[in-house]
C-alpha cells in the first residue's frame, strides 16, 4: 500500500510566496478621465486571489488573503501602479 506523503512548504520558499503577494496585491490601475476624476481598480488583488485560490499548498490561505488585504490599501495610499488618462 502506498503512503500518503504530505508535502511541506520550506521556511525560504512560504517567505518568497509571501513577499510575492505583498508586491502583487499592491498593484493598481488609476484611469484619469477627461472631466478630472480618477477610477482606482485593484487589478493586483484579483491576480492575487486567483492565484491563492489555484494554488498547490493552500494550507495557510487566510494568511495569503490577509496580505493581499493590507498590500491593496497599502497600494492604495501610495498609488502604486499604473495611471492611464483617457
């Protein structure tokens, strides 16, 4: 019979997994339009979350989801991303 071996994540690779969220979850698009407002969308947090949720270890993510959480409002105030003017 065979085992059921568990993979385990290691320390450098959950860190990088976790900086790679934080970078990603940051990201938005600003689209100025021609009357002066601006449009923010969290383009980085829908590639985050789709990505947390296809994920091959998806031991730790409420974790994943709460970085991205604070990256996005991060991202937000420090208008990280790309601006496009219409």
């Amino acid at each position: 019979m065979a085992k059921n071996k568990k993979q385990k994540e290691t320390d450098g690779v959950y860190f990088l997994k976790l900086v790679l969220f934080l970078i990603v979850g940051a990201q938005w698009l600003f689209i100025k339009t021609k009357s002066g407002g601006q449009i923010p969308l969290p383009v980085g947090v829908v590639v985050g979350v789709l990505y947390a949720s296809h994920e091959h270890f998806q031991i730790d993510r409420k974790i994943e989801y709460a970085v991205l959480l604070v990256a996005m409002l991060v991202g937000f105030f420090a208008h990280i991303g790309l601006f496009y003017s219409l």
